[in-house]
C-alpha cells in the first residue's frame, strides 16, 4: 500500500548554513592521505572527505594518545571538571552547527539533531559533574585488625566504537566518562557519519583537552582496525555500540588482550499497551518510542504488543498519527522523518514488510519506498503480525510499526521476553501494580512506563542476554572507565 508523498523543498538558508559548515571543517590529518566520501543519505550526494586511516596510522594514533594520557591520569578530577564543563558549553554554543552537520550526514530532521545535541551535550555535564564525586570506600575487616581501603584509578587506555544513528550523543556517552575518569581515548567512528564526531572533538581540544588526548581514527576498513588495536598492549578497555554480530566480534579479541568490555548491542524492544492503559498516552508513548530517529534506534519499539480490549482504537490512533508524518529532506520546514541510512536498509525494509504480509499481518499504511533519491521509506503500520515473522523476530531498524495483539498479561510477558535480545522494553497502563509486576518480569535493561523516550544521561543505560555488557550514563558509566585498588592497613 503505497500512499503518495509528495516530498517539501529544503529550506534554502538551511541548506546554504549546512553547506559553509561542511567548507568550514578541518578534515585533514597529518600523514594520512587516503580519504573516504561521506554521503547525505538525503540526496546520496557526497558532502565531505575524511581521512582513511590504515593500521599502521591507526596505531600511530594509539602511540599519542598513550603518550598524552601519561599526564591526563595524573591530573587532579576537579582539573578534569573544569574541562569538561568548558567542552559541554563550546557544545551548547556551537549547537546549530552541530546540529546541522548531524542531519547532513545522518539523515535526521533539523528538529530531532537539536534535540540530540541536548542529550549528546547531557552527557559531558553530567560527567563534568560526576568527575569529583567521592570515589571509593573505607570499611573494617570483619575480623578486625585492618581497614580496608579503596579507590577508583583510570583504567587506562580506551578505545571506544559507535554507530552511525546517533554521531554526537554515541561519541559523548562515551569520551566523556573516559576523560573524567582519567582515560586517553581512541574512537572510531562509524564511516557513514564521522563529521559531528571530529568537529566535536576539535570543540573538546578548544576547552582544554590536550591535543592528543582523543584521537579520532577513521577508516574503512574496520576489521583491520580492530584486529589491530585491541591486541595493542597500550590498550585496557573497549566500548562499543553496535550490532550483536560486531560486539562478538570484539568480544573475542577483547578476550585475547584480556580487555575491559562494554557492549552496547542491539535491541526487540517489546511495548506493551493493556487495556487499562491511557489511551492517548500510549499512542504518542508507541509513536515516539517507534519513530524517533526514523525508528533506527536501539531502543526502539520493534514488537508493540497490545491487549484486545483497547487494540481496535490504539491501531486506529496510531495509523492516523502516521499518516500525518511527513517524510523528506531533514532540512526541509515541517519535516518529521528524514531517509533512512542506505539503500540497503531500504531493501532490508521492504524485505521485513513483504514476509510479514506473506505470513498474514495487514497492511495499515505505508510499506515501500517512495521514488525519490536518496534511501527513504514510508512510515509504516501493520496489525496482526505473526510472532515468528522476520519483523518481529529481528531488530526493524527503520518507520516500521509492527502490532501483535493479546489477551493476557502473562501471555504477554512470555511473547515479550521471547527473543535472545534484552535492552528496552515499554509498559502502558494506568495501574501501578501492573505497571512495576511487569516491568520487574520484562527480561531487560531498562524499562520505560508510560513513557517511549526513557534515556536520559543521569541514568545507567544498556541491555542483559545478547544486548550488551556494561552501562553508560549515570555513575555508573564512570566506573566503566575505572578500575578498583584495594589497600589492607594493618592496625596494631
Ligand atoms: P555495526 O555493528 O555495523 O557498526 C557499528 C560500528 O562498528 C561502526 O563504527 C562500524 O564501522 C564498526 N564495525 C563494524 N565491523 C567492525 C569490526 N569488525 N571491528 C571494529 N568495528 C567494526 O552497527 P550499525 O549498523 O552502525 O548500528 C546499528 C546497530 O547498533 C544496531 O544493531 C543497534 O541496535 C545498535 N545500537 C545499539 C545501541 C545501544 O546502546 N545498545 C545504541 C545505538 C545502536
């Protein structure tokens, strides 16, 4: 079913801003002369090109940054704030700009690259803040005759990977607790949208972060790069937001240098909507939690799973709320969702879509991709999808919506927990008890009730079973960048 789009016009000053950005960024580095494109997923136009580094760069890289965190580690944390503070306001002042530079690589609405300079910038405030905190404790052997003494050290140097659908908020999560904890750090970012990750960290290096603290390392060839680096004796930690298949993949040479490891992997986010739930809540809580990013989210609702008593109005409201998304360029006025990454995520789409109405799920709205350049694809519903589709089986990564109905909570809870994913999941009812019985039986990391937008930098976020290791945010994404010392003081 295909509904028409007929695509806004950019919005000329937008465009011309975005363009004297894109002239403006230093690209270049010393001794790396090999360069890669990098495409607006928009147009499938090139907008930049940026270094290509090779092994042999790449751990040049790895040397300086060692060298530079020699004296990072020794500097006081209160040094370390100061710095970081300093970094999360050039973030806010620069904020268009990186804003913009997120939607010509990435994809997203001008709209939604603001919102995530907020939280990628959230996340260096709140580790700028975090940074003194008291770390560690005092405590008496039971058997007396010592205390017992600890304390927080950096865990050294660590190289950090992220993925393309977030580019400021993925490299903020993590360089920012690496630096208040005293770590040097190598990212590489993924090749489709390395620009906002460069300009911000030239913006950290304009705060006070020394030159060669953070290297940022791009290349094409990453398997080359990881095979490398992560065996680099100078290497303690890598943390990595990505796909289940790469996160194995470094889980097994992490293993080999027997690295400090965060995964944060991919996600079957389930929702669940009871039929006590409110109604318009849970509708605005499905869209958001399916459409914010275009729907490639980790976090994002892929299997929304709605009680027969409230489903007929729920798909009803919620295939009105599609149909009024408008879909074009991000810098286009009124624009709600931009393309999706590539052509590939297009047929990938379009593949989901046509096995689920093969096996029987109705079609509601959407399902292709419209003729237009660039890799766009419709925003999507469809009702009655069969548990064992593709669809809901995989992670969708893109508009699509994917209704399943049931009778009962406990059917429910089963059909939410039946997948090797465990990152986000979402329960919509106006009943407390409800609410916390079923949030405690979800099999996830985090919860979101009566709510489809549950990060927040103040928060530990990531996944159990194959959606990760580790957390990021909150205190608890600082210990991640550390690692405990034990003192035994023997009392006479
Ligand atoms: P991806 O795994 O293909 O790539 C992620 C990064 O890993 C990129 O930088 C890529 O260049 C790099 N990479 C690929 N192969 C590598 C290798 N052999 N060695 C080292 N690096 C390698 O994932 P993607 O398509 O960029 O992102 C989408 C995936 O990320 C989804 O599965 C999504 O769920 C997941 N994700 C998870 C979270 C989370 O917090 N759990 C957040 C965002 C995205």
């Amino acid at each position: 079913m295909t509904t028409m789009q007929t695509f806004p016009d950019i919005e000329p000053t937008a465009l011309a801003d975005s363009d004297k950005v894109l002239a403006n960024l230093t690209l270049a580095v010393p001794g790396v002369t090999r360069t890669f494109d990098v495409h607006d997923p928009a147009t499938g136009r090139t907008i930049a090109q940026v270094p290509d580094f090779d092994v042999q760069q790449a751990l040049a890289a790895v040397a300086r940054a060692d060298e530079a965190g020699r004296s990072w580690a020794a500097t006081t944390t209160r040094h370390r704030a100061d710095i970081l503070r300093a970094w999360y306001d050039l973030i806010r002042s620069n904020s268009e700009i990186i804003a913009l530079l997120i939607t010509r690589e990435m994809g997203k609405p001008l709209a939604e690259a603001r919102a995530e300079v907020s939280y990628g910038a959230d996340f260096v405030r709140w580790y700028a803040e975090e940074a003194v905190r008291p770390a560690g404790n005092l405590r008496d052997a039971p058997t007396g005759g010592a205390r017992l003494l600890t304390r927080r050290a950096p865990v050294g140097l660590s190289v950090l990977i992220t993925p393309w659908n977030f580019p400021l908020a993925m490299a903020t999560r993590k360089i920012a607790p690496a630096l208040a904890a005293g770590c040097p750090v190598v990212i590489k970012p993924a090749p489709n949208t390395p620009l906002t990750t460069i300009f911000a960290v030239q913006l950290a290096v304009a705060a006070g972060v020394p030159e060669d603290l953070v290297q940022v390392v791009t290349t094409t060839d990453a398997p080359a790069f990881s095979t490398a680096v992560l065996s680099d004796p100078r290497v303690r930690k890598v943390s990595f937001t990505g796909s289940t298949a790469v996160g194995k993949v470094l889980l097994h040479l992490a293993a080999d240098n027997v690295l400090k490891s965060s995964m944060e992997l991919g996600g079957n986010a389930p929702l669940l909507v009871f039929d006590d739930a409110d109604l318009e809540r849970a509708v605005e809580g499905a869209f958001a939690a399916k459409m914010r990013n275009g729907g490639q989210s980790c976090i994002a609702a892929n299997r929304i799973l709605v009680q027969d008593g409230i489903a007929d109005a729920f798909v009803d409201a919620l295939a009105d709320r599609l149909a009024a998304v408008r879909v074009g360029h991000g810098l286009a006025p009124g624009v709600d969702l931009g393309p999706v990454i590539d052509h590939r995520a297009v047929s990938r789409l379009s593949g989901l879509v046509e096995d689920a109405t093969r096996r029987g799920a109705h079609l509601l709205t959407g399902g292709s991709a419209p003729s237009h350049p660039g890799s766009f694809f419709e925003p999507t519903l469809l009702d009655h999808v069969p548990a064992d589709a593709d669809l809901a089986r995989t992670e969708i990564f893109g508009p699509v919506a994917a209704i399943q109905r049931f009778s009962h909570q406990d059917q429910a809870v089963t059909r939410a927990n039946d997948t090797e994913y465990g990152l986000a999941g979402y329960v919509f009812t106006e009943n407390l008890d409800r609410a916390f019985n079923v949030a405690d039986q979800l099999a996830t990391g985090l919860v979101g009730i009566n709510q489809g937008v549950p990060s927040n930098a103040a928060a530990p976020f990531g996944g159990v079973k194959q959606s990760g290791l580790g957390r990021e945010g909150g205190q608890e994404g600082l210990e991640e960048y550390e690692e405990i010392r034990y003192y035994n003081l023997s009392l006479r």
